[in-house]
C-alpha cells in the first residue's frame, strides 16, 4: 500500500531546531541553507516523488507567518496551482 502525501504541508516552527508537523509530532529539522528558521507557520514542500518526508536540505520552508490562517492561505493556493499542472489522469477506453 502507497502512502499518499498531499503537496504542501503546514508546520509550525518553535525554536531554532524544532516543529511540529501536520500529524502533530515534534520533529527536529536541520536545513543548512536556511540555517535558523524564525519561529511562525511555515509551508513546506517536497521535491518530486520524494518518499520520505524529511525537515533538511530538500525541504523548501516558505514563510514564517505570524498566524496559522495565513499560512493555510498560502498551502490551498500552492496546492490548487500544483493541481492545474498536474496532467489529467486518462480513462481507459471502453
């Protein structure tokens, strides 16, 4: 059985190595080109088909955002542009 991941998904940094996830754990994040990441919600994606979804280099944090309503603003329209790109899935023939 697939694991199915939606695109983006909403965090909420507390201090300069930790969050909380969408799933509501707290994990540790490292991201060594962002280096400390300012505590606030954040938007966070993946590159391609990645599998596991780690908080480090691949990660890209968008935000911080001061309240969780924004962010969530920001994840549904990311989310809705990525659907648009995304090619239609085909029927079979019948």
């Amino acid at each position: 059985m697939e694991t199915y991941y939606e695109d983006f998904e909403v965090v909420h940094v507390l201090n300069e190595f930790c969050l909380i996830d969408a799933e509501s754990y707290e994990r540790a994040y490292r991201h060594p080109t962002a280096g400390r990441l300012q505590p606030g919600f954040y938007v966070v994606s993946w590159p391609g088909e990645t599998r596991r979804r780690r908080f480090d280099e691949y990660a890209d944090f968008r935000g911080p955002y001061a309240r969780i309503a924004e962010a969530w603003t920001v994840h549904d329209r990311l989310e809705i542009e990525a659907r648009r790109q995304r090619p239609c899935p085909r029927l079979p023939p019948r």
